[in-house]
C-alpha cells in the first residue's frame, strides 16, 4: 500500500475510533508550475510540489471538514475535528 493510502486509512480509522459515523479522507500530491510572461518574454519559472489531506467526518447530523497542510500531525489532530463536530449546534 503507497503511502498517501495508508495516511487516508489512518485518517478514517482515527476519526471512527473517536467517536464518528462517517469519515472520509483524501490525500493529494499536487505540482504546480508556474511561468511568468512578460513583454513578450518568459521571465520566470517555477515549480513546487504540496502534499495535503481532506477530511470529512460525521457525528449524527453533525459534520466537519477540514484540509491538512501539515500531514506529519494531521493523524493527531482528528479527535480534535469528531470532537468539534459532536459539540457543534
């Protein structure tokens, strides 16, 4: 199993485990490039590569989502996401 699958299998077993009904999570790898034109001229390149996660989770009624942009704690952060969605109104 890659990596980013097993983030996503960690993330919904970390929010059932905390109390959700549903849970959903997303992992992306993104590149993004960027060119600069300018006076009829490239003047400018560049090129990055962001890793992050979406997460959806239900208690009841109550949902939540959020995006990770820091994954390396994301797994620690999802009981306090169920825990929001079961005290919103």
């Amino acid at each position: 199993m890659s990596a980013m699958k097993e983030l996503a299998v960690e993330l919904v077993e970390a929010a059932r485990s905390a109390g959700a009904d549903e849970a959903v999570a997303e992992v992306m790898d993104t590149t993004i490039s960027q060119v600069r034109y300018s006076n009829k001229v490239i003047d400018a390149t560049n090129w990055w590569t962001e890793k992050n996660a979406y997460m959806f989770a239900s208690v009841g009624k109550r949902t939540i989502s959020t995006d990770f942009r820091d994954l390396s704690e994301a797994v620690s952060l999802v009981p306090r996401l169920v825990d929001l969605a079961k005290r919103s109104p």
